[in-house]
C-alpha cells in the first residue's frame, strides 16, 4: 500500500471517530501531519515541538504540543533520527490550501537539536475539500548548529496567491538556500 493511500485510510478513519464522538464542534478540521526527522548524526530530538500553520488569508491555527497529538502510541520516542511521525489534530478550520509553517523547538532535554527534514500536512473538513501542503524544512532547529534558530518559517502564501489554477497535486513550500528566501511550487 503507498504512503498517500495509507494516509488517506488513517485521515477517512480519524474523521469518522471525530463524527461519532458528538461533542465536537461542527466547524472543526482535521488536520494530519507527517514529520520526518533527518537521518543526519543526531538529528533526533527530546525537546518539545510546536507548529503553527497558516493560510494566505493570514488565519492560523497553532499546536503547542505536536507530541500530545500523536498517533503512534503513549510509549513511542517522537522526533527519532529518520523517522516519520504522525500526528492528527482536531481544531478550527482556517482557509485552504495551507502555505504557511513556523516550527519551533523548545530546546529542552539532554537532545536538544532537531534536524526537521519535512513536514507534510492534510486537512480536510465539514463541506469543505481534502488539501495537502509539503513544507521542506531542511534544517537544524538548534542553537548550536546552523542556522543556531530554535524555529523554522516557510512562508509560500505569495506563491500560492500568484497561482490560480486548481489541481490535485499537493502544495509544496521549499526553502531556496542560495536566494535566503522561500519558493513555493507545484
């Protein structure tokens, strides 16, 4: 089975469990995300990571705890050197696509680097479409490995808003190393 068709099973049955627990709200969103940690030499991390994500309207929806929302189990180690960890998170809806990610660490615990590789995110919603945003990271998130910030931001909004064309394809946000600055691409 592929990793899209894998997704999209885990997203279908998180969505059903949210509709059958009646006490949510119904303008809700289910967002799953896939975090890759590098496979760098201690690219893993103990500290604890939080996201914001974004859309180009500039609505956002913020997850202090990324850990607490985690599908692979109480007693798993998150943030390992190249694994893919996934998280699903009930909360407000904000526009779609997503193009927007800050990603931060708190830089706590005895491993406190994290070398972030990607995060891949799918929302999906009431009367609204499935959308899917990657967002390459590629970097360090460490004070003492470059670029020595405990926080990443993609920002391909600008991008996204220069593109009127719909498709199926996921939305991808990469950060231009040589430029400073963040592309976005499809």
């Amino acid at each position: 089975m592929s990793n899209s068709h894998f997704s999209f099973i885990i997203l279908l049955l998180f969505i059903f469990m949210v509709a059958a627990s009646g006490d949510s709200k119904s303008d809700d969103c289910v967002y799953t995300l896939y975090v890759k940690t590098g496979s760098i030499i201690k690219a893993g991390t103990d500290s604890k990571i939080s996201i914001t994500l974004g859309d180009a309207q500039g609505k956002s929806v913020s997850i202090p705890d990324l850990e607490r929302w985690g599908l692979m189990g109480s007693n798993y180690d998150y943030y390992e050197r190249s694994n893919q960890d996934i998280f699903t998170v009930r909360a407000p809806c904000v526009g779609g696509p997503l193009c927007r990610i800050n990603v931060t660490s708190d830089g706590s615990g005895d491993h406190h680097g994290w070398y972030c590789d990607y995060v891949e995110v799918t929302s999906t919603g009431p009367h609204k479409g499935c959308s899917q945003t990657i967002f390459y990271v590629d970097q360090w998130l460490a004070k003492d490995a470059p670029p020595y910030q405990l926080t990443a931001i993609l920002d391909g909004c600008s991008q996204l808003q220069l593109q009127q064309k719909k498709t199926t394809e996921p939305f991808v946000v990469r950060k231009h190393q040589e430029e400073g600055g963040v592309a976005a691409a499809q």
